[in-house]
C-alpha cells in the first residue's frame, strides 16, 4: 500500500487467495498487459469474462487512484455467489460426494444448493456491496460462471 500511496504505479493488481499459485495467473497479466500496453485500453470486466479459471482459485483486487475494486468469480456449483464452500463437493449433512446441486430461484440474486440424496439444503446471496459485471448473473453466467464486482 505504501508504493500506491507514494503514486509510483496507477494500478496495483492483487490476488486474495490464501495458497496462491501464480502460474494461474500468467494468461491473465498476459491480457492485461496486451490491453494497456498495445491496445491503450482497460476494460477489467471484458479481460476478467475470459479468464474464468483465475476466478476459481482467486479474487482480483485492483487499487488505483481514487478507487479499489474486488472481483470475485461466482459459479452455481462450485462457487456459489463467490462464496467457497466445500458443500459444492460433499453433503454436510447425509457425507455423499457430489450430490449437491444448484436449484433455479425467482431471485437472480440466490443461489439455493440442494442435495439430491438428503433434505439438506442452503442458500447464498450476493455478498454485500457486489453487483453483477456486465448484467450478468448467475442463471446467466453459463457453465462457465460469472463475475461479481465491488468498488
């Protein structure tokens, strides 16, 4: 934070997770290299839509002057309303493998995990504070999820 507050960069890109690996990075920084240093243009919302695998394992903060924004990946599966939860891979309630499934709700906004063997069954929301990128949401976003923002 020190070398942003010091104006020695215009942006600072950041990666939350606790286990970091960056080489699911490197396609990532590749896009946004080429977008600012070749195209002279960032759109954050249209390099993140392609990089859907970096979302799995990571936020992206990125600080800039006057703002800091969080992207965070949703998927209804596998990261509910960006939420991890290892409830996407086991049933905490009947410990089958891979019964739990997304059901559809009247709320964009909702994200309902069912098991398909037991009554277990819990909700999500999008955080507080995130909107959709680009109007997405997650009955939208496709298999290969959507991205949430905050600034």
């Amino acid at each position: 934070m020190t070398f942003f507050l010091r104006n020695l960069f215009s942006k600072i890109l950041c990666f939350s997770q606790p286990n970091f690996q960056p080489s699911f990075t490197h396609q990532f920084v590749m896009s946004f290299a080429l977008n600012y240093f070749i195209f002279d243009h960032i759109n954050m919302v249209l390099i993140l839509h392609k990089h859907q695998v970096l979302g799995a394992h990571t936020n992206v903060i990125v600080f800039e002057s006057t703002v800091i924004m969080t992207f965070k990946w949703t998927h209804p599966g596998a990261h509910p309303m960006g939420n991890d939860t290892p409830c996407s891979i086991q049933c905490p309630q009947c410990h089958r493998l891979k019964t739990p499934s997304p059901k559809v709700t009247v709320d964009p906004n909702v994200i309902r995990l069912k098991c398909s063997k037991c009554p277990w069954e819990d909700k999500y929301s999008v955080p507080t504070g995130f909107e959709w990128c680009k109007g997405e949401s997650s009955s939208n976003g496709g298999e290969r999820g959507a991205w949430l923002f905050k600034a």
